[in-house]
C-alpha cells in the first residue's frame, strides 16, 4: 500500500515538472519578436529561466509565445492570478507560471520613465493578487502599465483614483458640476451625482412609509418639520439640500430607481424591452430622453402646466404626459411603459422590417462579431451562405445558424424554438452590457442578413471559408492548434481567421458557391 502512495507521488512530482519546464522554457528562439505592432489582448509573465525577459503569449488566457522583450509598456492592464496554480506554489514552495499581467502593447524595448507611476509586486506566499508596494492595497486593473526588466511592474492608474487621492475637499466643493472641466471633473460629478440620487432615493423611499399612502403630505412637513427633518439624514444647515428634497417628495418625483442606459429605440421596435415608470437614463440620445424631448414639443402647453421638462427620468409627469399623447387618464401612473405604439404616436421613424428568420440572422451576426467591421460580419455571412450551399447543416439560412453547437452565441439556449416570444426572452435575457442590438454593427447585420434572406447573391471575401474562429478568444478542435493536419486556412479579416475543416468530405471538397 505505502509503494503504490510513494509511486503514485512520484509520477505526479515527476509529471508536475514537466507542466512547470513546459511552461518555463520558452526561450528556444529568445530573439522572437511576432509582438512588434500586434495590437490585440496579450498575457504576459516572467520568464523564470531567463530572468530580465517578459515571456508575451497569445491572447488573455496565454496562448502561444509571440515574443520576449526585456521591457514593456502596456495599456488596458488586467493582473490575473490561477488559484491553481498558486495553490501548488505554496504547497510544493517552487515557482510555477501562475500569475501575469494582460493587456495591449504600446511599446517595447526602450528605457521608460516611471516617475509618478505606482509599483505594484506580487507574492504567491504572501498574497492572494497583485497589490500596491506602499499601501498593500490589491489592485486588478490599471489604465496603463511599464513592466521593467528589473523585475518591476509599474502602473498609472485610472483618473478616477487619481482623483480621489489627489483631490483636496475645498478643490472639490470648488468644482461647477453645470460647467465640469476636462474628463477628470465630469467623471467626479457623475460620481457626485449618483450619490446624491441614491441619498434623495433612500429619503423619499422612508418619507413615504411615515406619511399617508404614496405621498408624503405638505401638512406633515409643515406641522412636524422635525419628524421629516429625522428621516432626511440631513443636517438642517444644509438648507439647499434640504429644501430641494423636500421639493421632490411634494412633488412625488421617482428619482429614478433603476438605470436603463443599456435599453435603445431597437430594443423598444423589436419588443426587446420596454422603458418603465421609475426607470431612468444618463445619455441625451437615448429614447428615454428622445421621447419626453418629442412629448414636450408636441404638448407645450400642457408641460407648463404640470410642470414637466424633459430630465431623462421616468416619473409621474413623464406618465401623465403619455396619457396626454392617448388621451388616457391613468388611475395608477406607475403603471405606465413606453413601447412601440408610444414611439409610433410620436412619429418616430420604424427600423427596417424584419421576418423572423431574417431577425434570428441579424441577431447571429451581431452576437458573433460586436464590432461595427463590414468585412467581418461580411465575411460570418458567407460562411453562413456557403454552409447552406453545401447543404448538410439544412436547407436554410435559419437551419445553418440554429443548427446545436455550431455557433457559439447559441450554444447556451439549446435547442432553439424558432418563435418570436422564445427570440425575444432570449435577448432580453442578456446581460445589459452585452445587448449588441444597441450597437451600430446592427445595422451592418440587417444589411446582410436581407441579402442571405434573397438568395446571398454578393461576393464571398472569404474565399469560399465554411469555418472561422478568433484566436484570443477560443481554439476549435478543427483549428491549426489542434488539427494542423487538416485545418486549410484561407484568409484572416479583423480578429477572425476563415478557412475550411479539411477533415471532413463535404468541406474540404467546396470550392465556393
């Protein structure tokens, strides 16, 4: 029994040092320079072998090695650290390539300044991520980074942190948030802002509960001011704040509870989503704001009346102002949503008419390729076309897309009912800041997904690809990484490479459509 404990330790100890000399001994060629001009994500660590190098590999996750330079400057900095791996540093207490940095190369090779610049360290024994030399305050991100070859990382930090660190209280009670200078005050008086919402939110939700019903009446500040005065959280100096949110309380303002930044007017078109009373927006082009600026051109007498000017919040008067456009006089304003019959009363132009074949396309072609580049999503197209000419993924371009596991963006929503409601939950279900339908590759998609719809009667810049795939993102088992033999690659056009799977008939023998 203690052999085969002993054995078995043994193989292991043995197996483990050769992941560790694998992934050490990368400099056969320390010369290798593919990093030079590459613009996309890289992961980069030390190489322990050759100690002033930086190893720099392929994509986040470390792909191939591209290169080795002594230093580096780097922008979008990420640090990442393996659990795994650290793990087996502190139990086996010998160095393994666990933890780097990620990020996009400006520059390389040259002898940078770092005066102002914070030093960042790193130990596996001692802590769980990178963090601060001075301070011991983990970081995970920076704007920029220098990695020296002295073993040092230094990083420039993001405004914001600048600002709060830097910033005296005077200089801030001194910024004009109407009239912000420059990226740093407009970024403090966003934060500014946000806090003030959330403290008039968190007043006017517990103002509400001491007075009758929805409101809070006039007659219980006035007669009691001190009971108001005890759930404002203010002190009564601060007679500007003060007055301003017991204005809002008395006018039973929303204040905005949920931030709907990510919802645009195709998200409303295409039942996506709606805008909801007490949603609210940030940006002027935003339908929220887009449809009061519409309500109040359209009702001005009316806005002056109940007092309503557009301010990119969903509240009551925003309601009132709807029921106005209806002729509809809501018992509960809450109750009250802005979709695509509200964009329609107020003469908004319609986005482009889509069967749900040619929607479950468009979608296809935005969720694979977020960027607005036309000769990718030209290009995700004719694969599409050429995988229906050959015709074993089905006889449509709907067959080709939904067909499981053959387009990733699907993957997760296996099988696939081709109706509106189950295409409709699918987007709306999306995380918000992955609704790509916001974005202008949309257009580009509806575009291509019209002329597949009419027979895919434009020209193939692939060159007759039925397969593609974005190196820092994934590695397919057909792909060169893992089939070498049999992946025939044709072209690369932005981040994705296009070729054929050679390992079976029907692709390797397609010669374009």
């Amino acid at each position: 029994m203690y052999k085969k404990f002993f054995v078995r330790e043994y193989i292991r100890k043995i197996i483990n040092e050769i992941i560790d000399k694998s992934e050490d001994d990368e400099f056969d060629d320390i010369n290798l320079s593919d990093h030079k001009n590459y613009s996309n994500w890289v992961f980069i660590h030390r190489n322990l072998n050759k100690p002033p190098y930086w190893s720099i590999k392929r994509g986040k996750s470390g792909g191939n090695v591209i290169g080795y330079d002594k230093t580096i400057k780097l922008k979008d900095v990420e640090f990442k650290v393996q659990k795994g791996g650290q793990s087996r540093v502190r139990k086996e207490k010998r160095k393994n390539v666990h933890a780097g940095v990620v990020g996009k190369i400006i520059d390389s090779g040259k002898n940078y300044n770092t005066k102002g610049w914070t030093l960042v360290t790193y130990n596996p024994y001692v802590n769980n991520t990178f963090v601060e030399y001075e301070t011991g305050k983990p970081i995970h991100n920076a704007k920029e980074a220098i990695l020296k070859n002295t073993k040092e990382v230094w990083v420039k930090k993001e405004d914001e942190d600048i600002l709060e660190e830097k910033w005296s209280n005077k200089y801030k009670k001194s910024i004009d948030c109407k009239n912000p200078k420059g990226f740093s005050q407009r970024a403090h008086c966003q934060g500014r802002k946000k806090k003030e919402l959330d403290e008039y939110g968190r007043t006017l939700k517990m103002a509400r509960r001491q007075g009758s019903g929805t409101r809070f009446p006039k007659s219980v500040i006035k007669t009691n001011p001190s009971r108001f005065r005890k759930y404002s959280r203010l002190k009564e100096s601060d007679i500007e704040k003060y007055e301003k949110i017991k204005k809002l309380i008395i006018n039973e303002e929303t204040l905005g509870k949920v931030q709907k930044d990510y919802v645009s007017l195709n998200d409303i078109w295409y039942g996506f989503d709606k805008l909801y009373h007490g949603d609210y927006q940030t940006t002027t082009n935003g339908p929220l704001n887009l449809v009061q600026q519409a309500l109040y051109k359209k009702f001005p007498k009316y806005a002056k009346e109940i007092n309503f000017t557009p301010d990119k919040d969903f509240g009551d008067k925003t309601s009132k102002m709807i029921g106005k456009l209806f002729g509809i006089k809501y018992n509960d304003l809450s109750s009250v949503s802005i979709g695509p019959k509200t964009l329609e009363k107020l003469g908004f132009k319609k986005p482009v008419p889509l069967t749900l074949d040619e929607l479950i396309v468009t979608l296809n072609l935005v969720m694979e390729q977020a960027k607005p580049n036309e000769d990718e999503i030209k290009g995700i197209a004719n694969v599409i076309a050429n995988r229906q000419s050959i015709g074993n993924h089905g006889s449509s371009m709907v067959d080709v897309v939904l067909k499981p596991y053959q387009f990733s963006e699907w993957n997760k929503h296996q099988p696939v009912s081709r109706d509106i409601k189950t295409i409709r939950n699918i987007m709306k279900g999306r995380p918000k800041e992955d609704r790509y339908q916001n974005r202008k590759s949309w257009d580009l998609a509806v575009t291509y997904a019209k002329l597949l719809s009419q027979g895919g009667n434009f020209e193939d810049n692939t060159n007759g690809s039925t397969h593609y795939y974005n190196p820092n993102k994934s590695i397919p088992p057909w792909g060169p990484e893992k089939s070498p033999e049999t992946w025939q690659f044709i072209k690369t056009i932005g981040d994705h490479n296009f070729g054929r799977d050679g390992s079976t008939t029907h692709y390797k023998n397609f010669k374009g459509r």
